[in-house]
C-alpha cells in the first residue's frame, strides 16, 4: 500500500475519531455537571475498577455521598456513611487512597509510610472497652499495595525504631477489628522508641482523645514531615534516614492537624510539629503547637513563631 493512500485512510478515520470522542467528553461532561447538581455519589463508582485485574485501585471512597449531621443516628459500620463522616471537611488529597472501617490514609509509595491519615473521633470510639485487648493485634503488610512499594516488617528489625501508628490504636476501641486494622503497615511510620513514641507522642495522642471531653466530634489528621535544616556549609539539606531492604522512610518530624466541633456548630483547631527525636519528659506538648499562617523552625536560626 502506498503512502498515499495510507493517508487517504487514516486521516478521515482520525477525524471521525476525534469527533466521536468529542461528543463523548462534552455528554459526559454534562452528565457530570448535571449529576454533582442532583449531589450525586461519584466516588462509589470507583468500585468498578476493583474488578479490572492489573489495576491498583483503591478500596471504595465515598466521601461525596451525602449525610446526615446527626452522626448518631447512623450506622457507624456503614462504609458509606463513615467514610463520609471522617471526611467531612474533605481530602487534603487524593493519591493511593484506603479507606478502612475507621480511618482514611493516602499512602506514599516512594518512602513507604502514610502521606497523611484522618480520623473522625467520638466517644463511643475512644471510650474503654473490655472486648478489645490491643495485645492481640500483630503488624502486618498492606496487601493493597504492590509489593515493590511496601514496607515489611523485616525492614524495621533491628533498626531501632518503632513501628509507630499515624492512626493511633487507643483511638479506635468501638470493637477488636477496628483496632486490629490500625496495625496495617501503610499506617506505620518509624519513629524513635524511647523518648519520643512512647512517651511524647504518646501524650500528645492521649491529649487530643481528652479533647472529647469538651467536644462530641474530634477530626485529626496525622503524617510525617521531611523538614529542611541548615547545615555548617550555609546550605538548606532535606535529608532523612532510610530503613530495611525496603528503604522505608525516616521522617525528621511529624504533625498533627485537629479539628474539634463545639456543640453550638462552631469549630476549634489545634495543629503540632514534633520533631523525631528523643524529647525531655518536661517538654510541654502545647510547646511543639503551630500558631499562625507561617512557621519558622530552629533549624533555620530563629525560633518558632507565628
């Protein structure tokens, strides 16, 4: 065949093409329009992917379908309905998401750990219970993401740092699974043990739960940080330590974002940087707390200020 007439074929076929793709975006386009007018529950349809072999998709979100405000008279193990009630005030974003029973993270394939995690807390949720025992859960790989992006176990024996949650387990105590799935290592970052793990942001987690006691609903939003420092050479460095045959991540801080709903409506927030280092036991933890829209560190040569 020659090339001209090569031409003569492909070129009207290409025209025919690009219209019919052209009529397909403008209805779909108004589909959609017309469909988020009418509150339309768009994020439920990525659960048709899930059958496409090959895919790695997330779980269903369903923070687009709509709720009632009284969270008390949903069912709290409703996927829909409590995904949209962790999500309320919407996703800070939308890669590589997992939607647990609980709790919501975005994970970060490149360092291993969480992007960031919510959490919508009540007292129901936080409150003692003797049918969960936190001993009986284990640490275990996300299977959900492919295994050239996950982080094992092995990659924190003998590094000396702590498997530590993003989504605390004393947070999620309404019944064992809950609890059990806050083990799930794409809700794991490394942390150091004593000092900071175990101890200050173990207060910092028991603080924000006492929030409930002057607030029904408590939103938190947790992940690591990779902070820039100064170094001797008048340079500003972003470095950070990897971990395991995995190169799992070493974040220099953490934060967490907090959201607490009064019960005429309005809104309280609270927001930390901690760094990931061992910290004086005397330390406040409302010393670590961001004030402000700007934030200079210490490693920049001036101390913490709004």
């Amino acid at each position: 065949m020659s090339a001209r007439r090569l031409l003569q074929i492909l070129v009207p076929s290409a025209a025919v093409g690009g219209w019919f793709c052209g009529v397909f975006y403008e209805r779909r386009r108004h589909i959609y329009h017309s469909n988020l007018e009418r509150g339309y529950d768009f994020c439920s349809e990525i659960s048709k992917f899930e059958k496409w072999p090959g895919i790695p998709v997330f779980k269903s979100v369903y923070a687009a379908t709509p709720f009632s405000e009284d969270v008390s008279k949903q069912n709290s193990l409703t996927p829909t309905n409590r995904t949209a009630q962790i999500m309320k005030y919407g996703f800070p974003g939308m890669a590589n998401l997992r939607s647990h029973n609980d709790f919501i993270l975005s994970y970060d394939q490149r360092n291993r750990v969480p992007y960031w995690v919510f959490e919508h807390l009540t007292p129901e949720s936080v409150k003692k219970n003797d049918a969960v025992d936190r001993s009986k859960s284990e640490f275990f790989e996300d299977s959900s993401v492919h295994q050239f992006f996950r982080a094992t176990n092995k990659d924190y024996l003998g590094s000396g740092f702590d498997r530590g949650h993003m989504a605390a387990a004393g947070n999620h105590k309404f019944c064992q699974e809950h609890v059990n799935e806050t083990f799930v290592l794409s809700n794991i970052a490394p942390q150091v043990g004593k000092g900071f793990n175990r101890d200050s942001w173990n207060r910092l987690e028991k603080h924000v739960r006492k929030l409930l006691f002057n607030y029904p609903n408590v939103y938190v939003c947790t992940g690591p940080l990779y902070l820039p420092r100064r170094e001797s050479d008048g340079k500003v460095y972003v470095k950070y330590q990897v971990i395991g045959a995995n190169s799992v991540a070493v974040p220099t801080h953490f934060f967490k974002v907090v959201v607490c709903e009064e019960k005429s409506g309005g809104l309280h927030m609270e927001a930390y940087v901690m760094p990931n280092q061992v910290i004086d036991d005397n330390t406040p933890i409302h010393s670590f707390q961001v004030r402000g829209k700007r934030l200079r560190y210490k490693m920049f040569g001036s101390k913490c200020s709004s």
